[in-house]
C-alpha cells in the first residue's frame, strides 16, 4: 500500500535515472504527446506523484491500494503482467513503467488534482500549527479519520495511522475534540519523524520506533506487543478502511 514515504522514494529515483532525459516512446497512444518531451521534475504530493514535462504537460498518477512504479533496462524483464502496465516512458536507457494505478492522466493545470491537499508529511518544511488547525476546522471526529484526511496533512497512510496510534496509546475512535493541541501534534509529529526516516533507500522496509516492525498492522489476532492482548480489526470511516489496534492499550 503505498503511502508519503514510497512516493517520495519513487520521484527520487526517477529524478536520478530519467530526470533531464528526453522521452523516445510512450504508451498507450493517449500518452504518445509525452514523445520528444524532457522529464525536467518528478515530486510527490501526498500520495500523488508528479512528472513534469517541457511544454507545461504534468503526468498525474495515484497509486492507490495496489499501483506501482518501476524502472528497468531496455529488455529487462518486467515483475509484473504487461496487462497491468499504465503507463510505459522509454528514455533510452532506462524503460519506466507504472503498472495497476487506478489514475494515471496527462494534465495542464496539476492544481486542480492537488489544490486541496494539505500540508505533506514528508516535506522538508512542515508546518505543524497549521495542521492542528486544519484538523481542528474538521470538527469533532474520530482521530483515526484525521489522520487519513488528506486535506488536514497529506500523505499519511492506513500503516502509519494503525502504528501511530498504538504508540501513543491512542483509540482510532476517540474524538479529535478530547485530544488538546499538544496531543493532535504529537500525532503527526510521530508520523513525519517515521516517515521522513523511511524516505532513503528502495524497497525498503516500513520503520517504527527503534527499528521494530509493525506492533498492530497486518496483525489481526495476534498477540499485542506490549500487553499480549489480541489485536483486534476494525472498519472505520466513510470508506470503512480496516484499523488495527490493541483494546487494552489503547482503551
């Protein structure tokens, strides 16, 4: 599932191996104007990721739950079915290709698809007060429904909430409005110091606190790392997303 961290890994690697370089072939043919074009920036916003081209065209994909970017060497073998390639960039020496995003566009104006993102989680500068607000501008609500609104913060995944929260001691359904500033802060304070430490390297795996692996996500059942008590799996929210979390240490 990938969330801030990953997007953010993929525009730097796209960055290092195809930025500056011209595009020799795209498909499908709705992508055949990218030809002969310079791929002059790749950035994240949120989960959204970006590919500038010259000209003023902006390649827009969303990953969702399952999509992906890969890069490889022309002939190389893809890891994944060429049914579900998206979109395939040829820069000559390097052959990108996005497989299974459910959104992938070719756009002029990028504002119209960002514009109501919040602040990123992964960004360099993150304004935290500003946040807060935004979270509290929401109204009373479930902290585990803040932290996936991306209009308060973007970038933050279904991982990252499960874990955060288990860390901090915090129910998904405790209201925003029990929580005082400092307690909304220390949310996505954790969040960024996790995410932001997570941005360097490729497939790397997710890391929590002290280099533990996930307490609570994936981990329906089993025993609660800190108390022993089953973890525990719950639908929350307008899309119903599945929560994880320990009861007892998080009552």
């Amino acid at each position: 599932m990938p969330e801030g961290d990953t997007i953010w890994r993929t525009a730097a690697a796209l960055r290092e191996h195809v930025g500056g370089r011209t595009v020799l072939a795209a498909r499908p043919p709705d992508l055949a104007r990218l030809e002969g074009r310079v791929l002059e920036r790749a950035e994240a916003a949120g989960k959204h990721l970006l590919l500038h081209f010259t000209g003023g065209l902006v390649l827009h994909s969303h990953l969702r739950m399952r999509g992906a970017w890969h890069l490889y060497r022309p002939g190389e073998g893809w890891r994944r079915p060429c049914r579900q390639a998206r979109a395939v960039l040829d820069f000559g020496p390097w052959v990108v290709v996005c497989f299974a995003a459910p959104v992938v566009e070719l756009v002029a104006d990028v504002r119209a698809r960002v514009g109501h993102l919040g602040p990123d989680i992964c960004a360099p500068e993150f304004p935290l007060e500003a946040v807060v607000a935004r979270a509290r501008a929401l109204g009373p609500r479930p902290i585990g429904e803040v932290m996936l609104d991306q209009r308060v913060c973007s970038g933050i995944g279904n991982v990252y909430r499960c874990e955060v929260l288990w860390e901090l001691g915090l129910n998904p359904w405790r209201s925003s409005a029990e929580l005082s500033d400092e307690q909304l802060g220390d949310v996505f304070t954790l969040a960024r110091t996790w995410m932001r430490a997570n941005l360097r390297g490729g497939a790397m795996p997710r890391r929590f606190a002290g280099g533990r692996p996930a307490a609570v996500h994936g981990r329906g059942g089993r025993p609660c790392p800190r108390c022993g008590g089953p973890v525990q799996v719950r639908r929350l929210g307008e899309h119903a997303r599945l929560v994880y979390h320990c009861p007892t240490c998080q009552a």
